[in-house]
C-alpha cells in the first residue's frame, strides 16, 4: 500500500481477549427487535482478539485503538449498570 508513491505500513497487535453474546457478533434482526434478541441471548462466542492498529505513513504514525477500557476487568465495574447487568 502506498500514499503518494510512500509506502504505507499496518502493524496489527493483539492486546487482549474478549467473548461477546453471539447476536452482537451475528444479528438475526434489525432494528428494535434486536435489542431483544441481544439482551435474551444466552449464548457467547469463543474468545475473540482486541486489535490495536499501527499505522506508518508518510504523514506520521497513527495508533488506532479498537479495544476495551482495562477497567472493564475490575470487579463492579458494571454495577451501576443495575439489574440490566446481567443481561450484558
């Protein structure tokens, strides 16, 4: 890949892992009646990266960040989240 005639170089990291309810990943519906589905979904997938992208071009070097806040692991992070919690 180039930006005017410079190349242009993508590193891809993998800084962590993440299992998400399948209907976040495969929706069956759209609209409303995908939040249904999303909320009432029991199911998880396997474990999936969280990427994080290094770009070199010409203009500078760029982080692109796809992933999760790390307070994410820490116990009662979703607290305030309520009953709702436990569907999530």
């Amino acid at each position: 890949m180039t930006a005017g005639g410079r190349p242009v170089r993508v590193h891809l990291f993998s800084t962590g892992r993440v299992a998400v309810k399948t209907r976040f990943k495969e929706a069956r519906v759209s609209g409303w009646l995908s939040i249904a589905d999303f909320i009432f979904d029991r199911r998880w997938t396997e474990w999936l990266p969280i990427w994080v992208m290094v770009v070199e071009h010409p203009e500078g070097i760029f982080v692109v960040d796809t992933g999760e806040r790390a307070e994410v692991c820490e116990p009662g992070y979703f607290r305030s989240s309520g009953v709702l919690r436990k569907f999530f």
